[in-house]
C-alpha cells in the first residue's frame, strides 16, 4: 500500500529506514540471516518510494511552479535512501559472513543504546494486551523492533501490536531499560 | 579523543551516526541551522574513523592473517559512514533552503519516533540531577538528542550529563513520552 501524499510518502520512508538500521544492527548483534534479509527486502519498498516521491514532486511542481519545495522532497527522499543503503550494507556483512563475528557484536552491546531480546512468560499481565496499551516505550524506554512469534517474525510491530505468550521480543532503548522491560512483563 | 581499539571507533561511529541522523531530523523540524551544521562537524569525525578503522583492520590482519574479519571491519566502517552521509545530506537540505518546510515538518511530527522539544521549568525536581540519575531515557522512553544551555549547545549528552533550570531540551520517543518527560521535568 502506497500512501497517497508527497509528505506521507517521506514519512512511510523515515519510519521504515529507522526499522531497518535496528533491524541491520540487530542482526549483527544475533547474527541472524533471517532478519538481515528481511532488511534487504525493505529496502525494495524504500526504492519505490523515493522513485514514486520523484515523480510526485516533479507533477506538483508543475502545477504550482514550486520548484524549490519540489527539490527539497527529492533531496530528502535521497536522504532517507542514503540512510537505508547504510542499514543494506550492514545487513549484507551479516548474509556474505562467514562465521559470526562475536567481538563486534559484544563492542557493538557497549552502544548508548543497547539491543535487547525479552521474552514474555507464560504468567506475564501484558499478555493480551497491545504493546500500546502495556505502555512499553514510555514506561520502560525501549523500542520493539521485532516479535519473533514461534517460527514467525513480526517487524516494525506498532502500538496496536498484541503481546502473547512466548513472544521474543528484540527490543533497543537505554541500558537501564532492559531491567524494566523485563520487570514490566513479568508483573 | 580517538578510540584505541577497532572495535571501540566502531562503536563510536555507531553512537554518532545515530546521532547525527537524530540531529539532521531536528534541525529539518525546527528548521535550525545551528543544529544542522553540528551535523556536518560531526562528519568529519565519522570520516576521520572510518579511515582510522580501515587503516587498524589492514594492519591487524598482518599481525593475526584474518583478511575476513579485516574485510568485516572494514564494510561495518563504511555502512555506518553511509548512513552519516545520509544526516548530511537532510542537514543539507536545511542548509541550502531559502524558506523553511512547514509541511515537511509537519509530516514528520507524525513519524512512529516523535522529536520533541521540552523546558526544564525552574522549580524542577530533576534540577542539578544527571539525566541518568532523573532517570529520563527509562521512565519516559525520550531520548534527549541535544540539549540548549543559553546561547550553547550540548550535542549527544550522556547519562552524567547534569541538567539545569532552563535547559531546553530536544528529545526523541513515542509520542506519549513528551507528556511523561514534561511530568518528569515538572515533578
């Protein structure tokens, strides 16, 4: 689904280049394949995009004479591309490597901002509940980049995401964060 | 200051490309030229290390034979280096625009991550205390990207970075956080 708008286009392409430099990372961290590939699957969706926002911005220009506000969406749709090809290229160590590299990871868990998995147990009183609801960001600082629910992965779940029992959460925050993740879902 | 080890600059460039791209967001939103060319200062950290890691890892691989862990360091080096190129080139838009983007702006305050800016009022309870202590990352999810002491800034604080009566912060975090951290200033 394409959003409808210039602006909404360039927003769709913000979130989703953020996604896939937590996914990058954490794939690295994990050395898991499977989620380095689902990075470079996102990036097909990031190269529509930027395609669909330079053809947008060139037809608005032509109806309102705006060529300077037509340049800028272009520019920053190349920005946010830049930025994903970044997220690429570390996805692509993880896939061309081979064997895992645990010095980088363990340098890489020294970050400002640690990469965690949690899982949810099976007595936890968020289950059920959306991670909106379980007010997990603003209650304990981290983001959830991934639910890996039995052999299924959920990337980028958003605040309507339901927890459930089992759930492997890989989630990025301050270090001090992991505590309260883990202290939140355990009730 | 540069790093000692590989593993260490690798690390720093990760923690500064990310904030860079927080930064380059900022500045786009706030359409703040001050911020923005912090981010291309910042650039030339990342470019200094990149060049500093590809040197290290080439001799390092004389000493231990290992050319595929050389070759690991050396593609980690340049993705995080690309995705600084990114922040530049959004710094950039904000540099080189005539008029600022009120609608891009707005887009962007819709983004999953919201980027919010929040006064410390002068009967706060988090006054004198550092942002580790006041616990501001893990009780509110907002990470304070820069901060504004006066006429200075303080880029990219840490958990020991104290905070003081009029300190205007920029912070990112799920949207509900900005209401947490304005509770958390306000006490």
């Amino acid at each position: 689904m394409t959003p409808e708008d210039i602006e909404d286009l360039l927003l769709e392409m913000k979130d989703t280049s953020e996604l896939m430099v937590d996914l990058a990372y954490s794939a690295l961290l994990y050395d898991n394949e499977e989620i380095a590939r689902q990075v470079i699957e996102l990036e097909e969706s990031i190269d529509a995009w930027d395609e669909e926002v330079q053809e947008r911005a060139v037809q608005r220009a032509l109806e309102d004479r705006d060529v300077e506000k037509a340049l800028v969406f272009i520019r920053l749709a190349n920005s946010i591309e830049t930025i994903a090809d970044g997220a690429v290229l570390i996805a692509d160590v993880v896939l061309r490597d081979i064997e895992p590299h645990p010095v980088v990871a363990a340098a890489l868990r020294e970050s400002d901002t640690a990469i965690v998995t949690v899982t949810v147990p099976s007595d936890s009183p968020v289950t059920g509940k959306s991670l909106g609801e379980a007010k997990v960001a603003s209650e304990t600082g981290m983001w959830v980049i991934a639910i890996r629910r039995g052999p299924a992965w959920i990337y980028g779940p958003d605040e309507d995401t339901a927890l459930r029992e089992g759930d492997l959460l890989i989630a990025r925050g301050p270090e001090e964060g992991e505590e309260e993740l883990r202290a939140l879902l355990s009730g």
